[in-house]
C-alpha cells in the first residue's frame, strides 16, 4: 500500500512539473509599430505571427500593436531595450540613429536607386556590419524589411530640381541625418511625429513630407498634398529589434522559429508591397495629386555629393564601405 501510494505521488509530482514546463514554454510577443492596419511594418508584423504561431503550434503567440499604441518609434526603441516590448519594427535612419548613430549612414541620399540593389547591401556583409552595430546597443536587429524609397511631396508647386526646395517646410523624422538632408536642399526641416504627420499636413504646419508610396498610401497622405515627386532619395528599411535578453532565454528551437519567421516574413511583405507599388501610385494620381515623374536626379545627387560630411556621428569609412557595397550590388 506504501508502495502504492508512493509512485502515485511521484506520478502525480510528475504530472504537476510537466504541467508547470508546458505552461513555462508558452511565449508572447509584444509587437510594437507605428504604422496604419495597411503599413508596410504591419504587411510583416501580420506574417510574421502567422509564420511564428504555426512552427511553434502556437507555443508562441504575437500580439501585435500597430499605430503607435504603445508610443512612438523612438518609445518603441526604449520598450525594446528594456523588455517591456519584446519586438518593433522602426525605421532604420529615422530614430535609430539616436541610439546607434551610424545607422544615419542609410540617409546619404542617392546611393541606392534599385529594390534589388538595396536587398543585397542590406542582406551581405554590410548589413551585417550594422546589424553588429545595433548589438552593441542591448537590441538584436533580426532583418531588415522594406519601408521603401523615400519620395517628396508638398501642397506649395511641383518639386523637379533641387532649387525648387528652397523654403519649404518639410516634414523630418526626430534624426539629424534627415534635417541636415533638407537643410542641404534648401529647405526647412520641421521634425514631426509620424502619428501626427497627417494633421499637421492638413492644417499646413508643414508644406510637405518624404516618405515612399506605400507610406503615403497607407497613412492618406495624398489626401492632404498636391504634388508628389519621385525622386527616391533614399531606401528606408524597417529594422526589425528584439529584445537580446528575452531573445537569449527561448529554447533553441523557438529562437530558430523567430529568426527564419522574421526571415521569410521580409521576403513576402518585400513581394508584396512591390506588387502593390503601381496600384497604389495609380490611385494617389487619380485622386488628384501631380506627379513628377522624371526628376533632375543628377542635379540632386551633385547637390547632395557632400552631404554626410555635415554627420559627425557618422565614419567616413562607413560611408565608403556603403557606396562601395552599392556599386557592388549593382
């Protein structure tokens, strides 16, 4: 009888810790971005749950919280730092310079002028030479996904050559690397948060704003400005940070979930926000907007030729190594 109850206690303990393992193994992500339920972060975040949710059998559960709901994208940085937030995705030269100055070097404008070009600086050697970067700031950059190429608009005249900067207000991310950009251009930087942006575009505290279409379709931005340039001055991409504490405590096998879901997740929002591009160009031109769609970009890259000598922050030897990986990838 002793003996009985013996192994039915050792069973039942059993019972009870594995239980306790199975209940420890659960996982939730904090997902944290600025952008509309259309963003291009959002386009990720969305597949990037369904990726991590199914190799895990939901072991794993993401929650994600979109348009700046737990702060801006400077507060999503801070979030992830501190593990409240275990993930964002935030704009590779927007704020995160702030924290890791030499990301600026992404804002030298006019380096990058193709998606695929940009994909195979941002994937080789040197992304890994600024993911290296990022590590040193108690954050792991997983990837990088797609923002897309940066584009003007405004609500004052159409914008073909660099003179016809000179004086415009234009909405910059909190980022030295952007203000000094228009200040190079003739324009007046006007820092703005990016959930304010599209107020301050209707009641005209600014004349304009740079961002790729998928952000000017996503937030409406053409429903508040009249000309949009396409200049693509420079490729933003959306650093995708976790949190290397919450990182290093997952088993190895939900750490490999998270790396390969972050992984294939970049390659279809990529597909498909450049799927998306012409519809979406379409539909800003029948709502009214003019587009430039043959700007002088030789006068706007010999404008800008020296740019990133006003950036302390950022190596000369960085900005050589990104033009080198350029003309690389070419």
């Amino acid at each position: 009888m002793k003996k009985f109850i013996a192994i039915t206690v050792t069973a039942l303990f059993a019972s009870l810790l594995c239980g306790n393992a199975a209940f420890a193994a659960k996982v939730n992500i904090k997902f944290a971005h600025g952008g509309s339920t259309e963003h291009q972060y959002h386009i990720g975040a969305e597949q990037f749950k369904k990726l991590v949710e199914e190799k895990s059998n939901k072991e794993i559960t993401v929650s994600i919280f979109p348009q700046g709901q737990l702060g801006s994208e400077r507060d999503a940085i801070e979030g992830v730092r501190m593990n409240t937030i275990q993930i964002a995705t935030v704009a590779a030269a927007g704020p995160l310079p702030s924290f890791v100055p030499e990301m600026g070097v992404l804002g030298v404008p006019y380096v990058l002028q193709t998606r695929s070009q940009a994909f195979k600086v941002l994937d080789g050697p040197f992304g890994d030479k600024l993911n290296e970067l990022i590590s040193k700031k108690n954050m792991i950059n997983l990837c990088f996904w797609e923002v897309g190429f940066r584009h003007f608009t405004n609500n004052t005249k159409p914008i073909k050559t660099p003179a016809d900067m000179k004086d415009l207000k234009i909405r910059v991310q909190e980022s030295k690397v952007w203000m000094e950009l228009i200040k190079t251009l003739g324009g007046i930087p006007t820092p703005v948060s990016f959930g304010e942006l599209y107020s301050a575009l209707q009641q005209k505290v600014v004349d304009g704003q740079e961002n790729p279409i998928a952000t000017i379709y996503s937030m409406k931005y053409y429903e508040v400005q009249k000309y949009l340039t396409l200049d693509g001055h420079t490729y933003e991409a959306a650093a995708v940070l976790i949190n290397p504490k919450f990182f290093s405590a997952l088993s190895a096998a939900h750490q490999k979930i998270i790396r390969e879901s972050a992984l294939e997740a970049r390659t279809a929002q990529r597909a498909k926000l450049e799927a998306l591009d012409k519809e979406r160009l379409d539909i800003i031109r029948k709502a009214g907007v003019t587009i430039e769609e043959k700007p002088d970009l030789a006068a706007f890259a010999q404008a800008t030729k020296d740019f990133y000598k006003t950036m302390d922050s950022i190596p000369e030897s960085l900005v050589n190594s990104f033009k080198e990986a350029a003309a690389q990838a070419k």
